[in-house]
C-alpha cells in the first residue's frame, strides 16, 4: 500500500523583522523629511531583511512617546528632548548646543545620554531632525513686530512650555499647548504667537493664521531618537549596527536637508503671504544672547 503525504513548500525567504517608530510630527512633508531617510538606510542596509512602520503624533501624542518607549508600546520615537528631562534630567539640553549632531557624537553628552537613558531601559540613537546648530526654532506672529520691546506682553505658545525661561527672559507670557491646538488658539486670538521649528508652520498647517515670521533661529536638534533596550538588546549584533549606521546617516545627511527645507519653507510661507521679517543688529544680538544665556541658565 502506497501512502501520499501532501506537504506545502517550504518558504526560505525570512519575514522581514518589523520594527515601530513614532513621529512627533504627522507624515507629511517637511517634517517627516528625516524619519523616511532613517528609515529607508535601515531597510537598504538590510537588504530588506528589517522595516519600520511609521505612526504620527496622533497614534501616540508627542509628550508620551518617551513613556511609550520605556513602555515598549512602540519600539522607536523620535521624542523632542523637552519631553524627555523627566526620564533624564538634562536631556534638553541637546537644544541648546552649540555643536552639530554628529560634533556632539563624538563627544561626552552621547555617551552621557546613553548611559543615563540606558538606566531607564531605553537605548539611545542619537539625534534626530538634525541640523546645523542653533537654526532650528523661530517665531511666528499674528502682527508685524519691529523692536524688541515689541515682543513684551505677547502670549506665545510654547510646546510643553518649552523655552519657557527665553519667553520669560523677553518678557512674553508663555502658554504652553499641544503642537495640534496652535491653530485653533492663534485663529482665536488665544495666542499672539508661537514657537517651533522652522517647518512646523507647514508640518500644522499654520500658514493661514499666520501673518508674519522673525527671521531670528534660535535652538539646536531638539529631537531624539530612542529606542526600547529589550526590544534592541532582542536583535542580532548585526541588526544593531544597521540601526546604528543607519541612524549616523541621517545625522549626517539630516543638517543639509534641514537647511534646504528652511529655504523652500520661506519661499513657500511668503508666496502665501506670511511676511518674513528680521530685527536690528543690536535687537538681533541681544536677541540671540538672550536665548543663550537664560536657556543654558
């Protein structure tokens, strides 16, 4: 008697390994321009044996992400660093530099943040939406300013109260809201201002509320790149070394594209009729001393 045993081909092909990352802007350009690049080094660099599923802001909102990695409900965040000094103190501090991402590499507040963040079971990347130094956040206005002394008085929203000590060192009133609610508060006049990275006025969709920008950037990459270590301490040496290289990449390619995007973001917002301003020389320098000096206080 002959016995027919019918068996279904083996696959050798692995699935790829799927790894999570959550954004703290939505996934529309300019400011997803630096999670894809990161995310499409880590996918050629494995052959496309390792992807990454990108979520936005509105899957975990901005200030849990930290949380959320710690957690391991998501494996990677691009966290802004403001929301991170509660897990590191000092974690901030990554805006204030006067260094670019890959200068503070090699230096110790890499390994500073890595051993610290290692303590809270989260392994650090490195820096992400990088940039070269003190480039990153503006002003944007609901009125022409021309001094300032003009700025005195303002209400300015501030993500989490970031750049709290600057506003108050200007003498504004710092109102600290969601990225999300920007529009609606400066639609109804809640806010007089508000600050954030140079493309976010495109990234919320701001340009209609918004009649002027002060051409004064101040801050450095306020943006880390975290990862859960159970999740990384999980994978091949291998793999690891891919997220790592893929992440020096984009630290590397990331400071050109932010100045590229910068200057498309400009044309487009003054096409639209946001006028783009700046302050006397005297006004621009205390300006910028004003932030440095009472940031890093």
């Amino acid at each position: 008697m002959f016995i027919y045993i019918f068996m279904k081909p083996v696959d050798n092909k692995e699935k790829p390994l799927e790894l999570s990352l959550v954004n703290v802007v939505p996934d529309i350009p300019p400011g997803s321009n630096w999670a894809h690049p990161f995310i499409s080094h880590i996918e050629k660099m494995s052959n496309g044996t390792m992807k990454v599923r990108l979520m936005g802001p509105e899957a975990i909102p901005s200030a849990d992400a930290p949380a959320a990695v710690k957690r391991g409900t998501v494996d990677i965040a691009s966290a802004l660093s403001p929301f991170c000094d509660a897990l590191v103190p000092g974690a901030s501090t990554i805006g204030r530099a006067e260094y670019s991402p890959m200068e503070l590499r090699n230096g110790p507040s890499f390994k500073y943040f890595q051993e610290q963040f290692a303590g809270q079971g989260i392994y650090y990347l490195g820096a992400s939406l990088s940039s070269l130094p003190q480039v990153q956040t503006v002003f944007y206005l609901r009125k022409e300013i021309e001094s300032l002394k003009d700025l005195e008085g303002l209400k300015i929203a501030s993500m989490g109260g970031s750049n709290r000590m600057f506003l108050e060192k200007l003498k504004t009133v710092c109102v600290p809201i969601d990225f999300p609610d920007y529009f609606t508060s400066m639609e109804r006049g809640t806010v007089d201002g508000y600050n954030i990275g140079i493309p976010g006025i495109q990234d919320f969709s701001l340009t209609p509320v918004t009649k002027v920008m002060l051409d004064e950037p101040f801050s450095s990459c306020g943006g880390m790149m975290i990862m859960n270590m159970k999740k990384y301490n999980s994978l091949t040496p291998e793999q690891q070394d891919i997220l790592n290289r893929a992440m020096i990449q984009t630290e590397i390619e990331g400071a050109g594209m932010f100045t590229e995007v910068v200057e498309n973001v400009k044309k487009d917002i003054s096409a639209a009729g946001v006028k783009i301003i700046r302050l006397s020389p005297a006004d621009s320098k205390k300006f910028y001393l004003d932030y440095r000096n009472s940031m890093w206080e």
